[in-house]
C-alpha cells in the first residue's frame, strides 16, 4: 500500500474527504518524526514503537574492492511491529 492508498483507506473508514484525510496522516506522520528527532519514543498501541537508537561503529567490506572501510556511527530511525498485529 502506498500513501495515496493509504489515504483512500482513511477517507472511506473515517467519512472525511481525501483532502482531508490526506492533511490529517501528514499532520501524524510530521508529529511522530519530530518527536523521534527531539529523542522521545513514540508508542502506539496495538500498532507498534517509533524510536531513535544509535549505531554504533563498525568495519565494513567494499564489495566492488573487497577493501575494509570504516562505518561512522550514526543515529537511526526504527520501528517494532506490535506483537498483535504480527
């Protein structure tokens, strides 16, 4: 399912227009990632967890070379799957 499918969906089950339907996930999608970037969990029930976790540094391979790189650490964005929707 993309975006646009996405809003259909809501539209119908919600009674709203796709306008509106469309303003509202942006609006959700928006307050989820802000919330993520200032560090705070953003927990859904019976949907799942958006969280910021960091990774760390780590040695990798080039696979065009067979060369090792380093890979910096780096914060990630990451979501679990509530187990009652699994």
């Amino acid at each position: 399912m993309n975006k646009t499918e996405l809003v259909n969906a809501v539209a119908a089950k919600a009674g709203l227009t796709k306008v509106d339907a469309k303003k509202a996930l942006d609006a959700t999608v928006e307050a989820i990632v802000e919330a993520v970037k200032k560090g705070d969990k953003v927990a859904l029930v019976g949907f799942g967890t958006f969280a910021k976790t960091k990774r760390a540094a780590r040695q990798g391979v080039n696979p065009a070379t067979g060369a090792k790189i380093k890979i910096a650490a780096k914060e990630v964005f990451k979501f679990k799957a509530s187990s009652s929707i699994l």
